[in-house]
C-alpha cells in the first residue's frame, strides 16, 4: 500500500486502556466510523443526497455558532 499511512497507536508502560481511547479518539475525528456506517448498506441516491444537505448544514450552523461565540453574541 504505497502512499497510505495508517493510524498508529503506541502502548506505553502496557497502559492498553489509555492506548484504546487514544485510537477510538482518532478513528472517529478521521470519520472512518462515519464511513463504515454509511457503507454497509446501499443507500439510494435520493438518501444520500438528503444527507448531505443535512450535513451540510449542520456544518454551517455549527460553523455560525462558533463565529457568534467569538463575537460575544449568542
């Protein structure tokens, strides 16, 4: 696999728990999580569409509120 980098995750004094958290951390902001779920079934392409205006969205509301935070507005 040239070109990939995988997640790497590295136990120390064989603390496995932290080492856990730390991957399930960096699964889910890569979104692979997101990606499996999608994936396992066939979603229609009306389906899709719909969610990704939804997602899309959401970024945006969430891209607002975190401008208004800023501003001291809310």
């Amino acid at each position: 696999m040239k070109g990939k980098s995988g997640i790497q995750i590295f136990v120390k004094d064989n603390d496995v728990e932290h080492a856990l958290k730390v991957l399930k951390r960096k699964i889910a902001r890569d979104g692979l999580l997101k990606q499996l779920k999608t994936k396992r079934a066939y979603e229609k392409p009306s389906e899709k569409r719909k969610r990704k205006e939804r997602e899309s969205l959401r970024r945006i509301r969430k891209a607002m509120a975190r401008r208004n935070r800023r501003s001291g507005r809310y």
